[in-house]
C-alpha cells in the first residue's frame, strides 16, 4: 500500500502498486493531460512507470526544466521514426539531448540533403499530428540485441555489446519504430509538436575520425510556440553576427582547409588583435607583471613531470627531433615555472607575477573546430602568480577587481561569478583546501558581488573562480578563470627562501582574463555585430572627396589625422560621395571625413557619423582630438559633438 507524498507535503494512499499515471489523474483529470513524467524520490520516472513502495512524487510537466528535456530527447526518437519511414536502410547510432535541443547521428549511404532535412521535418510533423502512444517496454539484453540484429541496426548492437553487465535494457516503440534509452520519454507525441529541425552535418562515429562518418540532422524542441519562435529568431540574429561571415566581409581574417583550426589574420583583422594585445600588456604593466616569452616546443619529459601529459596527451601535437619527442606546448605554465627556477628567489621577491601572449596548439577534434572560439591554435592572455600563502588574499583581490575593470572596458557589464570547490579526485589535504576556498569566497565578498557556488567542480590541485560574460544578445561565454595551483610548482621543483632560511614551495595561481585572444575577438564581433568600439575598430575614420579635385586636400586630411594618431585611409576614387558613404557605410567605418570646396577653402572638415548624422564642419585639429580623448578613455566620441561644434 505505496503512501505517496507530493511537493506541497499531502499524502496520497493507493492500495496497491501505483504509477505516475495513476497519481495525476486521482490529483484531476487536467494535470493527469499535462504531465509527461515523474520525479519520484529524486529520480525520474515514465509515466507509466511503477511505484511499488512509499515516496515522494513530483509530476514533471513540459513547464519543467526536466520536461522540455524530455520533449527534446523524444524528438530525438522521433526524427529516427520519421527517418526509417522515409530512407528503410538507414541505421541509427545515438541521439543525445544537448544544450537548447538535440541531435541524431545516422549511417546512411549517401549524405541528406537540405531538401531531405525538410522532408524529414514534415514527416515527423505528420507523426506528431496522429498523437499515438510512445510505449515502454523492459526487454532482456539478449531479448533486445536479437530485435536489432533482425532490423539490422548494427550501431544499437554495438551498443549493447559494450555493456555486457546490462541485464535489460528500455525499449521505446513509437508504432513500428524501435528504439533504445533509459527514458523517460513523452507518453504521446501530442508533446512534440513545438519543433524545428535546423542542419546537417558530418559526424565519425564515437567522435574518432578513424571510423565512418555518419550523417547528423540537429534540431530544437519547446514547450510551446511562444519559446520555439523566440529561440529561433535569436538563433537568427546570431546567425547574422557570426563572426566568421562578419570576418570575410570586412576582410579581418580567413581560415582554410591546409591549416585547420587555425586562423589567417588580414591587416585590420590584425589591427584588432593588436589593440587588444596592447591593452592587456598596458594592463599587466600597470599591474607589475613582468612579460616573458617561452619556446614552444618542450621535451615530453617535462609534460610528463608537470602531470599534462598523462591528462591532456590526446591533445597534445607531438613532433621528433633527433631521436626526443618534444610537445609543442599547449599551455604556457611550465614554462613560466622554469623561469621562475633560474633563481633561488626570497620570499622578499614574492608575489612574483609573469605574464605571456603564448601561443598554445592543442589538437581539438575536426569536428569541434569553430572559427575563432574554438581553434586549435590561438594566443592565451596567460598569466601566473608565484606567491606566498599569507599573500593570496590580497591577490585574488587584486585579481577580480582587475579582471571585472577589463571586462567593463571591452562593453560588458553583465558578468556571472561561479567558485569551484574541492573535487572527489583532489591532492592536498584538507586543511589546505579548507584555507584555499575560504581565501577565495571571502576576496569574491569583499569585491562585493553575487556568486554561485560550484560544488566539486574545482581542478585536481586547488579551487577556482570562472567568469562569464553575457552579450547584447543574451548569450554566455566563459572567458576568465583564476586557479589556484597546489600541484605543478612542486612538480616542478619551484622553491623559495623562507624568512627562516627554509626552501618552501610557492602557491600559484594561473590567470588569464580574456582566455584566447581569437575567441575573444570572436565574441566581441558578435557582441557589436561588427561595429566595434572607436578604439578597437581597426580603421576610425575614412576620408573622402566629392570630386576629382579635392584629392590632394583630402589626402593632406588623412595625413594630418595619421600623425595625431588615428588609423585613417582617404578613399579618392572617382566616384559619387553617396557610393564612398554607403562602402564606409558597410565597411563599419564610424567616422566619416567629407571635404569639398567650402572645406577645401577654409581648412575644415565636414564631419558624418557611421549612422548618419551630420555633424557639420570642424577644424582637423578638433575632430582629432575629441576622438582621441574619446579613444584614450575608450568611449564613443558622439556625446562630444555638438551639431557644428565641438564641446
């Protein structure tokens, strides 16, 4: 006789064996239509799954988070329905749900097609409209490998055989179709009905290119058509900032198959990236970082030593030379620990803080290559901070407060904290950690601001804090992390002099702020859509003449405002004004110099913003030296403008 608790403490009491089923619709006939699933003592459950004992029982509907979840994994299920109905040969290897939908990989002889993608989509919208029943059944592990093997779904088998311990597995029919998960799933398609399928692609079965390539058809699904639409329209926007298509347009930079995953920069693509290297070495410098550069080829002995080799060999790009196996360097920590160790230093000498624009290669799988945020070669921002224990509360402090000024810098002011505490797996003892978290909560207080907490999520040698970034579109990206380092300084012989004339072992932390400067790039593209700020564009002004003869006054303008020190080209084509405008227009150049013969005569400039205000004639001494404030204080220069002055 189960006694069934439910979320608001009332009880419910059923004679016999009971399922989710049963409960919702003693609770009303409309919640028992509503719910898809059910959370039973913290676990989930089908909706005619069977509760034999007492517990607590919660309905998941497609408001949950666990039921959109659910939806998305059905839908998975179903593109396989639809996809054995339309191509009999296929076969189905696995369909996860990932972040705001799903995906399926299939093996089928030749590559689906934009058209066959809607096709699907179609079908699927057909079986959905039938509302039939998705039915659970329990099957034995031989049971289930004897149906596949008759469906000739080799994948499934190999599943199946990779768990030899499994004594039975679910099985999901959705009317003919057969499929295998540990569920749940929806208990009728009624709940599929807010969805979209949205690409193909290319996948290698297992994510190892050494086996076939399967075709993947990735999709969304929502509870209702109010999310899907909203989802899909900022799936859209995203898509117009992409940077990849932004970076080809304005020419910044290019990738190509020779060199994947690895990008070329084009001269304004590279003036970004300077801009950006130069503000963090600015930054570094006003912080008493000393900036260092390491080689990058290391011997494997010591990726061995400092632990990498054995958690990141898969990574790692190894070459040969005489007969030694070298890594090139996929991060830069050990090499700042050897030039911390070509001097016995004083703990008088502590904090010692180095920093590098390293560049790192680590080998990504092809599959995950994206652009610039994620790359197989790309420049850390990498810090390190060899110091005393007694010191770490002050640096950590140092280090938000400097991390959070960066941020705001670049235009983001929507910025999420999580602290990573202790993993399962961790060195050192408690005491240690114990000191270490309390460091790092109390500084994350002290700097005031809201952070979550991520428990056992911190790396094997110390806790850490992550910074993410929100962009003007709502999206978060991961950017800065600050670690604490228990592990790799004694790895690798780091020591210090003690005020007792004893070796001790330094604490690092390992800081980097913007991450990879590319994938930093990446999002700031996006973020601005390509207009990036004044002082980070890579051309601030474009100068231009009405006609033929105003040539050489305009290229005595581009000089003049050179040698102030903005980046200024003259376009002195033979073309009308309004066609140079519209190209600076495109090209996302935000100031715009016009000069005719009114200028020309009295040694002025007429001035014009990238969205098209007309600001009126100013001196060229002026105009340089508004947007050079505007520039030094890394602002727009609009708010100093008034029409035909300036203020």
């Amino acid at each position: 006789m189960p006694l069934i608790t439910l979320p608001d403490g009332k009880t419910m009491s059923f004679p016999s064996a009971v399922t989710v089923r049963d409960i919702a619709q003693q609770i009303g006939s409309g919640l028992a239509r509503a719910t898809l699933a059910g959370c039973v003592d913290g676990r989930l459950y089908d909706y005619d799954d069977v509760i034999h004992s007492d517990a607590t029982v919660r309905m998941i509907t497609a408001r949950d988070s666990e039921g959109v979840e659910i939806i998305r994994h059905s839908c998975a299920h179903l593109i396989g329905h639809a996809v054995k109905q339309l191509f009999p040969a296929a076969q189905m290897a696995i369909g996860p749900v990932i972040e705001d939908g799903f995906y399926y990989d299939i093996f089928i002889d030749s590559p689906f097609s934009p058209d066959d993608l809607q096709r699907i989509e179609q079908r699927m919208a057909d079986l959905i409209a039938t509302q039939y029943d998705v039915r659970k059944k329990m099957t034995p592990r031989e049971e289930a490998l004897k149906i596949f093997q008759e469906r000739n779904e080799t994948y499934k088998q190999q599943l199946l055989n990779e768990m030899p311990d499994v004594q039975e597995v679910g099985l999901y029919y959705h009317q003919e179709y057969v499929d295998m998960c540990r569920g749940p799933h929806v208990p009728n398609t009624r709940f599929l009905r807010h969805f979209k399928l949205l690409s193909l692609a290319g996948a290698y079965w297992r994510g190892d290119a050494n086996n076939e390539m399967l075709q993947r058809i990735y999709g969304t699904a929502w509870s209702d058509a109010k999310q899907l639409k909203s989802y899909l329209e900022h799936r859209a926007e995203a898509e117009k900032r992409d940077h990849r298509k932004i970076g080809k347009q304005l020419d910044w930079f290019h990738f190509q198959p020779e060199s994947p995953g690895m990008v070329f920069w084009h001269d304004d693509g590279h003036t970004i990236y300077r801009a950006v290297e130069n503000y963090m070495r600015h930054i570094n410098q006003s912080h008493q970082y000393l900036e260092v550069h390491t080689p990058q080829l290391l011997n494997r002995r010591l990726w061995e030593e400092s632990g990498h080799w054995d958690k990141f060999q898969e990574m790692i790009f190894i070459t040969e030379s005489e007969k030694r196996e070298y890594a090139i360097k996929p991060m830069n920590c050990p090499g700042h620990i050897q030039i911390f160790n070509q001097e016995l230093r004083s703990y008088r000498q502590l904090p010692y803080r180095v920093s590098e624009f390293g560049i790192v290669h680590r080998n990504e799988p092809s599959g995950t290559l994206h652009g610039l945020m994620r790359a197989r070669c790309f420049t850390q921002d990498d810090a390190h901070i060899f110091c005393r224990a007694d010191q770490l509360s002050e640096e950590f402090n140092r280090l938000i407060t400097l991390t959070l000024n960066v941020y705001r810098d670049f235009g983001f002011e929507d910025i999420e904290i999580s602290f990573s505490t202790r993993p399962i797996q961790r060195i050192g003892d408690d005491a240690l950690w114990d000191r270490a978290e309390n460091i790092l909560q109390a500084s994350l207080k002290t700097a005031g601001i809201d952070y979550k907490v991520n428990i056992g999520e911190g790396a094997f040698y110390g806790p850490k804090i992550e910074f993410t970034l929100k962009d003007s579109i709502g999206r978060k990206w991961q950017c800065g992390t600050l670690q604490l380092d228990f592990s790799m300084p004694e790895r690798l012989g780091a020591r210090y002099i003690t005020a007792q004339k004893e070796r001790a072992v330094p604490v690092m932390i390992h800081r980097a702020v913007l991450g990879s400067l590319e994938r930093f790039i990446g999002i700031l593209i996006e973020h601005y859509n390509g207009h990036l700020p004044l002082w980070l564009v890579p051309q601030q002004v474009m100068v231009m003449g009405i006609t033929d003869r105003h040539r050489e006054y305009a290229q005595k303008v581009e000089n003049e405002l050179r040698q102030q020190g903005l980046r200024v080209y003259a376009d002195l084509r033979n073309e009308k004004i309004s066609f140079k405008i519209r190209e600076g227009t495109v090209n996302k150049v935000p100031w715009m110099v016009i000069v005719g013969d009114r200028e020309q005569q009295s040694g002025t400039i007429s001035v014009r913003t990238i969205d098209g205000k007309d600001l009126g004639g100013v001196s060229i001494t002026q105009f340089a030296n508004t947007l050079l404030q505007a520039i030094a204080l890394r602002k727009d220069a609009d708010d100093n403008f008034d029409r035909g002055t300036l203020a």
